[in-house]
C-alpha cells in the first residue's frame, strides 16, 4: 500500500497538468452545486466527454474533484437564499438561513466550509485505509439493515417538531405520504396517481426540494411586504475561530462517521446522509432549542455528514465496482470509457490511478477551502441587491435549473405545487425537516421493510433480530425515547426545524 | 381568531383526506405473489398514523377554541403565527398568480419574453424606487441567464411555440 501511495505521490508531484485539473473541477463542481436544479450529477456528466482528452487518473482526478466541489456548493445557496443548489444540501438550509437572516451569512457560510472540508478528508481518509473492510460491511447490509437505518432516522421526525410532538408527526408522515406517489416498486401497481402519466414516476426530489424551499420563501418575502432592515448585509464568509470550531467536534465526528457508513452503502448517498446526520446531531445536541433557528451544529452536521459520504460512496465503487451514489454511478461511465473495469481487481491492477484518486480527492477538500471562500464571497454580493428584484430573479433560476434537468415541463410544475406545500407548512408550522425526512427516508423504509419481510418468510422477529438491524433498531428505540424525554422537558416554545412566519 | 378557524378547517380536511386515501390504497390491486406485503402494507400504515395525528390535533385545536372562543390570550408563538402584515394576501395572490403565469407563459411564448416580462413585473411588486435598476436589471439578467445554459452547457430552455418558437430558434 505504501509503495502505490509513494507512486501516485510522485506521479502528482511529476505531473502539474493534475493540480490544474483538480482546481478547475472543485470550481467547476461548486458554481454546479450552487446553482438550483444543476448538481454534481450534472456537473459530472458534462465533463465526461472531456475526460478523453486525458489519460485515465487525470480524467478521475476532474471527475472526483467535481464531486467534491458540488457536495460544497449547494451549501452557499441554501444558506443565502433558502435555496438548496444540491439535494444533500436541503439541510443546511434549515439552519443555515436563519443563521443569514440574523445577519451572519459568512459565519455560516465558515461553518459550512469548514464543516464540509473535515467531513470530506475524513471520508477520503477512510476510503484511503479501511475501503475493503467496509465494502465488505456495506455487503453485511439487506434490507433488514437497510429498514433499521431508515427507521434510525426515521424516528427524529417525532424529535424535530417545533415544540409540538403531534406537528412534527404529521409533517414526517405528510413526507412519507408523498413519497408513496408512484409505481410500487414491488408490484408495478400505480399508487396515488389519478390517472396522471407524469405521477407514474413519482415525485422528482429536486424540483420537490426547491420548491419547498425557495419557491416557498419568495412567496413568504413578497406577502410580507417591503423588507424592513434586514441584516443580510455582512456577507465576507469567514472561517469559524478554533474556539467555535472546537465547540463542535462532537458532531463534526459523529456526523463524518454517519456520512462515510452511509455512503458506502449502495442506494443511499449524501442526502440520506446530510439528513441523518442532522437529526442525529439535533438528538444529542446540548442544545437543541436553537435547531432550526440558526444553530452552528444544525450547519455542521449535514455538511461534514454529506461531505464524508463522498468519500463514503467511492468505496463500493473502487472496491467492489457498485456505485455508492448518482454521481458515481455517472462516474463509472468515466472510467468504463478509458476501458478501466471498477472493481476487486482494480486496487491491484491500476493502484497508481486508485491512489492518484486518494490524493486528489484530499487535495480537492483543502482546495475547496480556498476557492470555496471565493466563491462564497462572490455569490454572497448578490445578497447587498435588492430582494424587489433578487426574488423574481431566483424564480427564474429555479424553474430555469429544474428545467435543464430533464428537459421536462412537469417537473417544473411539481416544484410549484410543492411552492405551495412549502408555504402551507410554514403557514401552520410544521416542520420543513420532518417533511423531507419523510420523503427522503420513505422509499427506503418500505422497500426494505417488504423485501425484508419476503426473505425472512414474513417472520417480523427474524427481521429485527438480525445483528447489525437490531442494534440499529434498539438505537432508533433508545434515542426516540431519549428525544421524547427530553422533549417533555423542555418548555413547549422551545422546538427546531419550526419554519414559523417571519413577521419581518 | 381566523387563523385559529383555519386551523380546524385544515387539519379536519387533512383527517378526512387521510381516511379517504386509507380507502384508496385498500381498493388498490392485489398481487396473489406478494399477498402479504402488498402495495397497500405502507400506504395504509402511513395514513392510518396520518389519520391518527391529524385528529387528535383537531381535537386539540376544537378544544382550545371551546376553551377561549374570542382568541382567548395567546402566546408569543401563536401571535407571531397569526400575526398578518397589511395588504398581505394582495401581494400573495400577485405573487402566486404571477409565477403560475410565467410557468404557463414559458410553455407559450418562450423562455427569453418570459423571463423579462417576468423580471419586469415580478421587480414592481414591492415598492423600490429605482425605475432604471429594474428596467434594465431583467433584459441584462434573462441574455446573461440564457447565454450561461445555452452556450456554456449546452442545456436547452423553453422555446415556446408557433411565432414564438421561431423567434426563439432565430434568437438561439
């Protein structure tokens, strides 16, 4: 091992046109990442073609860096505008934007760089010394084990509910009502359809997510009339001070591991990640009260959460050759076209190009650092304009981006009905979190649950007594209890995630 | 007090809908191979809690109502909830329809007229007294916008149709 990583040290050093490359990806993935509706995926594919003009390490080296760049990116447009650039940054937004609004886009802004940077070289470093071990756990997982973590996380929406238990019930089951839409994955059945074709495929999460967020909140800024004194005019981002970043250690590891354990597991990427993390690090949290209201933690988690699972999802792709995500399912194409075959055998057979990938990954997490504060400082003067003509203008972003995505017109008009959705649970505060909880964790929940169910013969007990399905269910069951205990102490104002009509 | 009105009426509707899908996803199509964990196993677990939840919220919110049927004092969370500011729904309703006129708008007359005329109206909403600002912040905006997906990545935008779609091949 020590003898590929001096090799693939030395074909960097060797080689500037690989430093060039990995710069120009980590920028190219961030703008890709902060513009609503366009994505990794979609920074990753357009690039691929251009992978031909390099050899093989330099075509991952753009592709990675990309990667890397975009799970960033999406983090600055959520936290400035309510708008998730990227679906694993849905949750920054949470607490990201009430964090700007109070004045404090830049700390923010720190938090989430600094967040992502530590989640992104945990990750790349877990991938660089434990890849086999934990492809290896990663195939431990079926669908009972798949069932206990949505279950895990599945179990915060009764935690995250704005000081009302029942609230956030609801919206977590509203989430997973909506994620029923569609075919069955089992059967073929259409499920809550109407007879509409477009339904057939379910509800696009992309255009679900922007629509919910900033479609939503444009609504809720224009009825609130003229904008009085808001403090969104300190933008310069700035990292956070060793003191604030040390008050968040706890999370940052405790999210870097959730975010690298979920990413390596195949079909469940950076979002189901960002999201577990957040409401892990809402359970555990000190203080809790402050979730949804601005709380560094609240950026923190989902940010080193679905930075680490970059690195997460790597591992099944270089190790055993399955994508961990999309985007490295896009990947694959990259490294198929170059006639490179993912897999057991390609550790020992192209070390060279498996540790060129290591080291520019890591490279790519400091870089982001710099060019993240870059790039953040540059999107963040859009915020000194006014919102008369900031608001319509992220309109026109959104349903521009969402377009591109498919080249589709009904997902434009999903992102306006859930506009509506979005502002309706704000309107009765109910928790945006629980919401999308539901909708991200539902379809794994059921599938697993149903597979689960036919392997073990329909015995619900051989389900849960699995090892590795157990623990996490007894997990889900020991923090929900914890979680309401804490919750029935606490007075009833106090709550998170609740998305309460700004009387601005 | 009519945000509180509102508040029964939704939730009751929501307990309604949920026991109205609970059927529906009874009536679905049953699969003999999958007999035990068929297509209705998880729509019928979530909309029976759904169902669930809303009603005793209801319960919760009718009772309150009963309780102080004047508003009765209100906490700082519930004032803030009800709270309105002047010409509120005016400007929702502007906004609302204004954005449903652009989806539609895109579908017709194409991405480029609908986006500055968009811009344009959308920037006189709320009041902001500089007029140049806003009339050249929308044509700048939607060339710069358009140029960035159709040249720089290659991704194409609504063309509209008929007279329109011909512009916009022109324009492109």
């Amino acid at each position: 091992m020590l003898d590929a990583f001096v090799s693939a040290a030395g074909y960097m050093v060797g080689n500037p046109m690989s430093f060039l490359l990995i710069i120009f990806s980590v920028v190219w993935g961030i703008v890709f990442g902060a513009v609503p509706g366009l994505t990794g995926i979609v920074g990753v594919a357009l690039l691929i073609p251009f992978t031909f003009a390099f050899d093989p390490t330099e075509g991952m080296l753009l592709l990675g860096g990309v990667y890397v760049g975009s799970t960033f990116g999406g983090s600055i447009s959520a936290i400035l505008f309510n708008t998730p650039g990227s679906p694993e940054a849905a949750c920054t937004s949470l607490d990201g934007y009430p964090m700007a609004k109070r004045g404090e886009a830049g700390k923010a802004l720190g938090i989430a760089l600094a967040a992502s940077a530590v989640g992104g070289i945990f990750g790349t470093l877990v991938l660089m010394f434990a890849a086999p071990p934990l492809a290896r756990l990663a195939l431990e997982f079926g669908p009972a084990e798949y069932f206990a973590l949505a279950v895990l996380g599945i179990t915060a929406i009764a935690s995250i509910g704005g000081g009302s238990l029942i609230k956030g019930l609801i919206a977590g089951l509203l989430g997973l009502a909506v994620a029923l839409i569609g075919l069955d994955p089992l059967t073929g059945v259409a499920r809550f359809t109407f007879g509409n074709m477009m339904l057939l495929t379910g509800v696009s999460f992309i255009a679900a997510i922007i629509g919910i967020f900033a479609l939503a909140e444009v609504l809720q800024r224009f009825a609130d009339g003229p904008p009085k004194g808001e403090q969104m005019a300190q933008v310069s981002t700035q990292l956070p001070s060793l003191a604030e970043f040390l008050a968040t250690k706890v999370t940052l590891l405790r999210s870097s591991v959730i975010g690298t354990v979920i990413g390596a597991l195949p079909g469940v990427g950076a979002t189901t990640a960002a999201f577990i993390s957040y409401s892990e690090a809402f359970r555990w949290s000190k203080r809790p009260e402050l979730f949804g209201k601005g709380s560094p933690e609240g950026i923190a988690a989902p940010e080193a959460g679905n930075n680490s699972a970059v690195g997460g999802s790597m591992i099944p792709l270089l190790a055993l050759g399955i994508p961990g995500s999309a985007t490295t399912a896009v990947m694959i194409g990259g490294l198929t076209i170059h006639g490179i075959v993912p897999g057991p055998m390609l550790m020992q057979n192209n070390s060279d190009l498996v540790y060129s990938v290591f080291i520019g990954m890591l490279l790519a997490n400091v870089l982001m650092l710099v060019f993240g504060l870059r790039a953040a400082r540059l999107f963040a003067v859009v915020l000194k304009a006014p919102y008369q003509l900031v608001g319509p203008a992220i309109v026109v972003l959104c349903m521009t981006g969402v377009f591109a995505l498919n080249n589709n017109v009904s997902d434009v008009a999903v992102m306006l009905v859930f506009g509506g959705v979005g502002f309706f649970l704000k309107s009765y505060g109910l928790p945006v979190a629980s919401f999308i909880i539901g909708l991200v964790l539902g379809p794994i929940a059921e599938v697993s649950l149903r597979q689960g169910l036919i392997l073990a013969d329909y015995d619900m007990m051989a389900l849960v007594t699995r090892p590795i399905a157990g623990t996490l269910l007894l997990l889900s069951a020991l923090s929900l209890v914890y979680g309401i205990w804490g919750k029935l102490r606490r007075p009833p104002s106090d709550g998170p995630g609740n998305a309460q009509p700004e009387a601005s | 007090m009519l945000h509180k009105l509102s508040e029964v009426v939704v939730f009751a509707a929501m307990t309604i809908a949920s026991v109205a899908l609970w059927f529906t996803a009874d009536a679905l199509p049953v699969s003999r191979r999958y007999e035990q964990v068929d297509s209705d196993l998880w729509p019928k677990l979530v909309f029976g809690a759904l169902a669930l939840c809303c009603a005793v919220h209801l319960a919760q919110k009718v009772a309150g109502l009963i309780a102080a049927p004047s508003g009765g004092p209100r906490s700082e969370d519930e004032a803030i909830e009800a709270y309105t500011p002047d010409g509120y729904y005016l400007r929702l309703v502007l906004t609302g329809a204004l954005i449903v006129g652009y989806f539609i708008a895109l579908q017709y007359i194409g991405f480029l007229l609908a986006t500055m005329i968009f811009l344009w109206v959308g920037s006189w909403i709320l009041p902001y007294r500089n007029t140049l600002a806003k009339l050249v912040f929308a044509p700048v905006f939607t060339i710069l916008l358009a140029a960035f997906f159709s040249y720089g990545l290659s991704l194409s935008l609504p063309r509209g149709s008929g007279i329109f779609y011909e512009l916009s091949q022109a324009l492109f």
